[in-house]
C-alpha cells in the first residue's frame, strides 16, 4: 500500500510517499481500508516534534479516518468486515490503510459520506467535551469562540448554538466570519481590524463572555481574558498563535476560571462518557444540526499542501486526504 511517512522531523514538505507492506489485524485489532483522514493541527506539530505525543521515526502521521473494515483480528466481536467506521488513530492515517483497536472504530450513520465522517470526530469531540464537560455552557449564556473558521472553532460554533448559547465567532477575515454566520454564528469579530476585548464588551452589554474558547492563545489569549465575565470559563484549547503566558490576577479579579482542556486523554481515561458523546453528537448529526465544513480534498502526493492549509491558517472547516 501507499503512506505518507515521516523519516526525520521537518515541515511538511520533508515527508515522502512510498510503498509499505500492509498492516495485518492482530488481536482485538481491525484492518481499515481508508477512504478519507481528516487534518488537523496536530499532525502539524506532530511532523516537526513539537507535540507532546512523540512517536518514533520513521511514522505515517494523520489522527483521524473513515474507511471500511478489510480484515478482523483475533477476539474481535463488535466489528465485522464491510463496516464503513470511523476512529481516531492517533497516528497512520495518511494511507491506504491502517490498523485500529476496535474499540476506536465507530459505526458512521448511513447518511454520512465517508469525507464528512473524516472530519468529524476530532474537532466536534474536542468542542463538545470542551463545552459540555468542561465549561458546563449553559442555554442564554454568551460563547465567544476564537479561531472560529478553524476546524475545532467551526464545530465548536454550531454546537454552542445547538446547546442554547449565544454565539460569537471571532476570526482574522470578514471571509472567514461569513462562514461562521452560516455555521450559526450570532455576531462576529474580525480581530484583525476590531478591538477583541471592547467588541465583545459591546455585543454582552458590558458583562463580557461567559465562555471563552481559545484554540488559537498568541496574543489574542490575554484580550479575550479580558473580555471574560465574571465566574466564566476560559477554555484552553490550543495554540496556533504561540502560547501566551496572561496575567493571573485577571482570573482573580473576574473570579473565572481558566480551564484545559485534553479531549484526546479524556478519550482514553473515561472511554464509556466519550462513546455517550459521539451518541449524542451522531444523534444532533442526524437531525441535521451538525455539519462538517470540509474546504478542500487533497491525494497523498499533495499532503504538503493540506497541512499546510492548517498550519497556516488558512483553512476554513477542515481540509481532507483521501488516499485511493
């Protein structure tokens, strides 16, 4: 089969396609034929060993798949070949194919193609555990979101509206906040060419956000702490924009809390809660309150491209390889 690999840690453009052997499902594992992998932040940082997982050279990156079962392992019991599932792989999903626990796999609803389920687990997982189980967000409250185009920040966007909250998308185009208003978007703040702390003062009356969701830190982290209410939550996500170190006496004066956020180790210490997320995400996906924005489709031979779409910042939603 075809993978991208990872021989030696560098920019995108320091990875190379090549021919490996075929993954083989030991036990409890499941061999997935991949139609579609999601891209996403960390497979940028991942690539450079920048990230605080560090797999050994060489690799095949890529965290996230759809795809149908091949082949089956040894004492595997929930899954059987012809499943079209999704997972979360950690690493190895820029390929044709790729070897899972079964665990990891997820049934995808029939009316979810394989390039939309690619794009779904990673960044609604991480905004529906960021908002449900770690800022408790609450119908009525005001949510502001930074990096609101972006792949978490999209999702994060639409599941703030589904969960009753008023939602501003805060983003470094007017491009990219049109998008967010399509997403469910109730104001925007292009923090490009408008104060992100007064405007978000303005469009609370004053009170500031009662959630703050911040994939992006840099200097915009201190702003939106700021513009936090009093006892809100400010939600660290990531840090495309570097990371910031705020003046702690804010959090004192607000009386908020700043709150991390690890939706990939929650995953693996509290499994029986994340499958009853993704039930509940898949359920809001079939009423059609949930819509994965994917941009852009890239082969293997362009993986360059794609993460450089993200790592750049200029995606809008998600950008996908499909392998085959």
């Amino acid at each position: 089969m075809r993978a991208v690999l990872c021989k030696e840690f560098g920019p995108p453009e320091s990875l190379v396609v090549e021919e490996v052997a075929d993954p083989e499902a030991g036990p409890g594992q499941v061999v997935v034929d991949v139609a579609a992998a999601g891209v996403n932040y960390p497979d940028c940082l991942i690539i450079q060993n920048k990230y605080q997982f560090k797999p050994p050279l060489p690799f095949t990156p890529g965290g996230e798949i759809s795809g149908t079962v091949a082949a089956i392992g040894d004492g595997v019991t929930k899954v059987k070949v012809g499943d079209r599932i999704l997972a979360s792989t950690g690493i190895g999903a820029f390929a044709e194919k790729v070897a899972i626990g079964e665990g990891a796999a997820v049934p995808i609803p029939d009316e979810m193609d394989f390039v939309s389920a690619s794009a779904f687990l990673f960044t609604y997982g991480t905004s529906h555990y960021a908002l449900k189980d770690r800022a408790h967000l609450k119908p009525g409250e005001n949510l502001l979101v930074l990096g609101a185009a972006g792949g978490v920040g999209l999702a994060a966007v639409e599941l703030g509206k589904v969960m009753g909250a008023r939602v501003i998308a805060a983003a470094s185009t007017d491009e990219k906040l049109a998008v967010c208003k399509e997403h469910g978007a109730d104001e925007g703040i292009n923090y490009t060419t408008e104060d992100l702390k007064q405007r978000t003062k303005e469009l609370t009356g004053g009170k500031g956000a009662d959630v703050v969701y911040d994939p992006v830190g840099g200097d915009y982290a201190e702003a939106a702490l700021r513009a936090t209410n009093w006892e809100g939550r400010f939600l660290v996500i990531g840090f495309t924009a570097g990371i910031p170190a705020p003046p702690l006496n804010l959090v004192l004066l607000k009386g908020c809390d700043i709150v991390g956020v690890f939706w990939g180790a929650f995953v693996g210490r509290d499994p029986d809660k994340h499958a009853a997320n993704v039930r509940e995400m898949m359920t809001w996906y079939r009423e059609g309150k949930l819509e994965p924005h994917v941009s852009g489709t890239y082969s293997l031979d362009r993986i360059a491209d794609a993460l450089n779409e993200v790592g750049e910042r200029r995606v809008k939603g998600k950008v996908v390889v499909t392998p085959r």
